[in-house]
C-alpha cells in the first residue's frame, strides 16, 4: 500500500493527516526510514518485526502521522487483541485491578496496544528533529485521536509509556485515565571502557559493584557475549529452560517451546543480539539476551538454574545482566541500557536509575463502561513495599520515583 492509498482510509486532523496501515509488512520503506527516531528500543521496526515473528497469529498495525509538507512526524505499531492480553503484565486490568466496576465485561472488549505488548519501555517512533516542537505535540494528539477513532468497540491501551507522553495521549482521549504503572531501572553508560561506569556511580554502589567483579574473577572470570546472531538463535533450544525457571519461580507456567521461539525471535541480525552465557562444566547456569537499537540496549531476559547458581556461590546473575553488558556497550557505543522492571533494588544496588513508567486507558464510548477515578498512584505503595531504595525516599508522587 502507497501512502496516498493509506490517505484515505486514514484520520484528518487541522494540517495533518494521520495513515493507517493494516500491517508491518505494508508500511512504505519511507515510513521507516523517516521515523528513524523511537522513545523506546521497544518501538523501533526491528523489535516490531521480532514480536510479529515470535507471535505471527497476532496482528499488528501501524499509524504514522504526516506534516502539512507531506513530510512524516510520529508513528507506532497497533498490537490488536480479540480480548484483554492474556499476559498479566500488560494487561491494564491485572496491572491495574478495580479500575472499572465490570472487569470480566471489560475484559471481553477486544483491545487494542500502542507500541508495544511489553513489559518494559514504550514510546512513539519519531522523525528527528521535531523534539519539543509544536509540531510534534500536535502530532501525538492527532496519532492519539485518530487510533481512538479507527478502533472505536476497543479498549486501546498505552503501557509502560513515560508519564509526560501519556499525559499528552491522555490528553487527546476523553475519559482517559493515566496511572502509575511500575518503576523501570536504567544505567547510563559514558563513554569509554566499562571502567568509566564505575567511576560514574556514587561510592556505595562502586563498593558493591566490585565486590561483584571480585567473586565473578573467582568464579572463573567474565564470560565473552555471542554476538552472531546466527549462534544466538542456535542456543535458544539450551536456554529457553532457563527462562522457564525464572518464569516459574514468578508464578507462572512456563511454555518452553514458546519461549525458545522467543528467544529465536529476538536474534535478528539488525537488533544485535548479544548472548551472556555461564557454563559450569559445559552446561548453562545462567544466561541473559541482550537487544540493542540505535545507542540503547535492553537486557531483554534473564534465565538461571537457580539450584546451581546457588551451589556456586558465584554472582551469575549480576554478571549476565549487568556487568557483561556494562562492558559491551562500553565498547559499542551504548549509552543507556534498559534493565526492565522487577528485583529493582539488586539493580539500583548497583548503579541503576530508577524511571517511572505509567498506564494510559481509554475505554468505548458507547458500551456503559467507565474508569473510576482515583486510582492514578494505587501502585505506589506496593512498588513501594517490593524496594527498600524506594522506600527510604518515602515518595508520594511520580517525581518522587526518579533521580
């Protein structure tokens, strides 16, 4: 489809127009190539078209908005369900219970995700060079207005979008509610060797991180990443029981098949999969995968045999998910590196930012459903609970989450 033909199944706002594209695959090359810019790894087309392998049933739009030159401003993909996600940790009713007074009929709606369907950073593509511009505000409500337009019978869902992004979508969608989500963790890598980090973080976490390199050099030593992406979609069959264990011991039921298609999934070539891989005795104890788009990296998962790593005594863990790739964006260019939610004080312990995510949900219009107010920080006491960081800042707001 040519981006005239999309013109007019699309949204018109005051000088822009906003494209609808019923698929990746029918996204023009020049769509990509001028949204060059995303807030979050987890938007970029790479790891778009990793999610669509992973999950090809599944399908996936795509909006981008066009300036009054023609020219392309702001875009994301569409992830579109037939019921809320199955998965707890984006589906807003779990994350968010007692928002609405009839979950189960709620629940029934079919829904719609922008961006992305994970669990960690959110965000809209971008041209470059619209960054603070009037434009680019008027983009997002016209992106925001015209999804809420298009998919009228949806719940449509942001999660895990900055707070100030989801205001301005919230903004757009009448009736909207935008509510703390979770507390991701960030590391901010200057340039340099891995050494430059150390001396970047305050003197208690340089103590811990050394301890750390300490009993990995006793362990045996820091293990070399697999970069090519070839070998890393081989390992996936070794690793997915891993991630399975770490599933497990979370609540969950663990398809491992699934998984290994994951983890195949997410060695692209042009995400540059990176794979940290503790052997003892030839077989794997630990593991991370990491992704990196533009100067980002995510540590995307992390899977351990938990009896072993606990017989070892070894800080595997730390090694596969912080200090390995510390050392490789050190080398490559990486200036920030996305840890994700969950166990926040073991990566805030050492060196992490922590950044407030939140939740953005419009429900129909028509249908008798409403979001009840007053439950914008309902999270805060329970992220609160689950991190002593956090707790010793007493935060009462969104600010109160950051540094």
């Amino acid at each position: 489809m040519t981006p005239e033909a999309a013109t007019a199944a699309g949204h018109r706002a005051p000088g822009l127009d906003v494209h609808r594209f019923a698929s990746l695959a029918e996204v023009p090359e020049d769509v990509w190539a001028a949204l060059s810019e995303a807030d979050s790894l987890y938007v970029s087309r790479p790891w778009s078209e990793a999610l669509t392998r992973s999950n090809p049933a599944l399908p996936v739009a795509f909006r981008a908005v066009a300036g009054p030159d023609g020219g392309w401003l702001a875009g994301a993909p569409v992830h579109l369900f037939d019921a809320a996600p199955p998965s707890p940790t984006y589906s807003p009713w779990s994350l968010h219970p007692g928002l609405v007074e009839d979950a189960d009929a709620v629940r029934a709606l079919p829904h719609a995700l922008v961006g992305t369907r994970n669990g960690q950073g959110n965000g809209l593509l971008w041209a470059p060079g619209t960054a603070g511009t009037e434009l680019r505000a008027a983009a997002v409500t016209a992106l925001a207005a015209a999804i809420r337009a298009d998919l009228p019978d949806h719940a449509v869902v942001w999660t895990y979008t900055p707070p100030a992004l989801a205001h301005r979508l919230a903004e757009a969608l009448p009736g909207a509610r935008v509510l703390l989500a979770d507390t991701t963790a960030e590391l901010r890598v200057p340039e340099g060797e891995a050494e430059g980090f150390l001396t970047s973080v305050r003197a208690s976490r340089r103590r811990r991180l050394r301890a750390d390199l300490a009993a990995i050099d006793a362990a045996g030593g820091p293990v070399e990443p697999e970069l090519d992406p070839a070998a890393v979609a081989g390992l996936s069959e070794e690793l997915a029981p891993l991630l399975g264990q770490v599933m497990a011991r979370h609540g969950h039921t663990p398809d491992v098949p699934a998984l290994a298609r994951y983890l195949r999934a997410c060695a692209a070539p042009d995400l540059r999969p990176a794979a940290f891989v503790v052997r003892e005795e030839g077989r794997a104890v630990a593991f991370s995968l990491c992704v990196s788009h533009g100067d980002e990296m995510s540590v995307r998962v992390c899977g351990l045999d938990h009896a072993a790593v606990e017989a070892r005594g070894a800080m595997d863990y730390a090694q596969v998910s912080v200090h390995g790739p510390v050392a490789l964006a050190a080398r490559t260019g990486v200036r920030r590196i996305d840890l994700g939610v969950g166990t926040l004080d073991a990566k805030l312990m050492r060196g992490a930012h922590p950044r407030a995510l939140a939740t953005v949900v419009s429900l129909p219009s028509d249908g008798g459903h409403a979001l009840l107010p007053g439950l914008e920080l309902a999270r805060l006491p329970l992220l609160v609970e689950q991190s002593r960081v956090l707790a010793a800042r007493r935060p009462e707001g969104w600010s109160d989450l950051e540094d």
